[in-house]
C-alpha cells in the first residue's frame, strides 16, 4: 500500500489527536526510532504505521539519497542534523534521541548495521531474514548480547491477532492431534528488483518470502523440524534467475509426527497461505502473510464454522510491532522473535538449501 498525501495527512491527523488527549503523569518518554534504509517496507508501512504509535517517534533517518532524505524528514519532522548516510552512520552513538534502529536494507547488510548499531548504543528491530548467513546472524546475536541491547527480528505474523487466534486454537486442541501442514508463498517478480542478485540477497524466494511458511510452521507447531527434504528448479529461462533458484519446494517431519509441505517462487503469484490439518478439523489463513486483509478460516467438529477476517488495516501491523519492541525495551525483556528465532530459520534455510542441492548460507 502506498501512502499517499491524504493518507499521510490523515494519520498525521489521527496522531496528532492522540496526542492532545489526557496522560497518567507518569507516562514514558516515547523510544526514538532511527530508519535504517528509505525503501518501500519503510516508507509504505513501518513509517505510516509508527503515526499511530503511542510508545514510539521517528527521530533520525538513514538513507544515501539526500533528497528523498529531506523529504521524508520534513513529513516526519526529523531534523536535519538528523538525517544520515551509510558513511557516517555510526554518528548516531552520539544522538541520544535515538533509542532503537528499524533497518530496513538489503538482506546482505542487515548483519554490517546491527552490529554497528549495538555498538553505538542502540536497539535494533531487523527486517527478516536476519542476513544471509548462519555466521553472520550469530554475530549480531553476540554483538547485542555484548553490548547489553535488544535485537528482534520483524517477523510481524507473530504478533498479528488472527495468525495468534490459529495458534491458540491448534494448541489448545481444538482440531485435534495436527497431522499436516500445508504453505505457499510467492509472487512473480519483476526483472530489476535487487532480490535476484545473490550477493545482495542470499538467495531467492525462500530467503524472501518462504520464510513465512517456514515460520508459520514452527509457531504453529511450538515444534523444531527434524527430516527436512527439498528441491529447487527453474522453469522461467527468461535471465532473471541466473544468480537465484526460481523455486524451491521443502517438507519437515517435526518430533510429534506431523508433516509440513511448502513451497514459494519468485515465477507466479501465490495467495500466501496455510492450512492445518487435525484429527478433529482444519484451520486455513488465506491470505496468512499479508500487510492487510489476513483471513481465517476453520472446520471444527461439532461445532459452528468460524470466520474471522484481521481487525488490523493498513499500517497496524508494524504499529503493533515496533510498540512490542518497546514494550521489551521499556521492561527489559527479551523479544518473543529475537535474534536466537532468526537463527534458528537461517539454519533450516540452509538445511533446505542443502537437501535441494544448492549452496546459500
């Protein structure tokens, strides 16, 4: 979703009135959040979304565009002094507006400016994956654990209210013993989008947008995979997949006996969904991984059908994130999705990628 200007201004607006309306005395400072990185997740959705927040402000940016710089910071009111590039970024040690990072870049670089950011003092909220390799991830686990700072990776489904309803019906046992699991996520992507260079992105659509099902897998579970068997193919021989796979397909077997069946492409779209099969019923979210319009769907016996679209529109998925974060930094606490959770897919992604036979992480 795009933000337009009446969008903007609306949120501006709705913000704006939040903040005239009647505080206990002892509210918290809001946490000062530094963009790292002006694309479109930051722009289109983490941005619009922290107009909303009650914990948190814009307070500093990140960009190597000056221009595109400025005009964002004149929407955000981030003063000048606070606009940033990639060279001097690690002059935000000394701005102590800034509580926390959102970064936003490319996956190969999400490693380089964690670890810059914890050392500069600051709390870091990293867009997933995590990086583009097992030993990169740990050392920004390490480097933050040093450096006594927080660092959670933005898997967002996890604090998304209808992914969280399956969860608590699954667990609960409301469809019985799970038995199966099926996911897909995936979408056709355009020929100059920086995802299909390796060194930029790690891999293809299973380090981008497979990760939701792989996820979704583990939190639906509460279980870690174990027998993990994958392929990957090409079938668009078109030039956009000379450094990236096209598609990859993967199953797990997890402890208890159940199997999860995935898959993801970057060669058409997939509605990214999954369906949970049990003894006593099905769950399906479809769509599950979206910005907006999360849907869910489930079959239980004996019992009526439920229909239960998101109550979130628009930007509250990240609002709801970033007010998590800090929450945790507030009360010091550890982030449901910290960095140990986006190892821990960094190295089923590189399980996978073994089983399909190609070299990633």
């Amino acid at each position: 979703m795009d933000l337009t200007r009446r969008e903007f201004s609306r949120l501006a607006g709705t913000a704006a009135a939040a903040s005239m309306l009647p505080r206990a005395k002892a509210e918290e400072k809001k946490i000062g959040w530094c963009i790292v990185a002006l694309g479109r997740i930051s722009m289109d959705h983490f941005m619009p979304g922290m107009l909303q927040s009650r914990t948190g402000r814009i307070v500093a940016l990140v960009s190597g565009h000056r221009p595109k710089a400025e005009q964002q910071a004149a929407m955000y009111a981030v003063p000048d002094n606070a606009i940033y590039n990639y060279e001097n970024y690690d002059r935000i040690a000394s701005n102590k507006e800034i509580d926390a990072v959102y970064i936003a870049l490319p996956n190969s670089m999400h490693a380089e400016y964690t670890i810059r950011a914890a050392k500069a003092g600051k709390h870091v909220l990293c867009e997933k994956p995590m990086a583009t390799s097992v030993a990169d991830s740990q050392a920004m686990i390490d480097t933050c654990r040093t450096a006594g700072k927080k660092l959670m990776i933005a898997y967002r489904c996890q604090y998304e209210p209808v992914n969280l309803k399956a969860i608590s019906l699954i667990h609960s046992g409301a469809i019985g013993s799970v038995q199966a699991i099926e996911s897909a996520n995936g979408f056709n992507i355009a020929r100059d989008e920086w995802r299909l260079n390796r060194k930029l992105a790690g891999g293809g659509p299973l380090m981008d947008v497979g990760i939701y099902s792989l996820n979704a897998s583990r939190y639906l579970t509460g279980e870690e995979p174990g027998d993990i068997r994958a392929n990957a193919s090409v079938v668009d021989h078109d030039g956009r997949f000379t450094e990236v796979e096209e598609n990859v397909g993967w199953t797990m077997k997890f402890p208890s006996g159940i199997m999860a069946s995935c898959n993801t492409t970057y060669g058409g779209d997939m509605n990214g969904f999954y369906r949970v099969h049990g003894s006593k019923g099905m769950i399906e979210l479809s769509p599950a991984f979206g910005y907006e319009g999360i849907h869910l769907r489930a079959q239980i016996w004996g019992q009526p059908p439920i229909d239960m679209p998101s109550p979130q529109h628009g930007y509250e998925q990240f609002t709801v994130e970033a007010d998590y974060f800090a929450d945790c930094i507030r009360k010091n606490k550890e982030p449901r999705s910290d960095g140990e959770e986006g190892l821990r897919d960094m190295k089923y992604m590189q399980a996978i990628y073994k089983a399909a036979g190609l070299t990633r992480l």
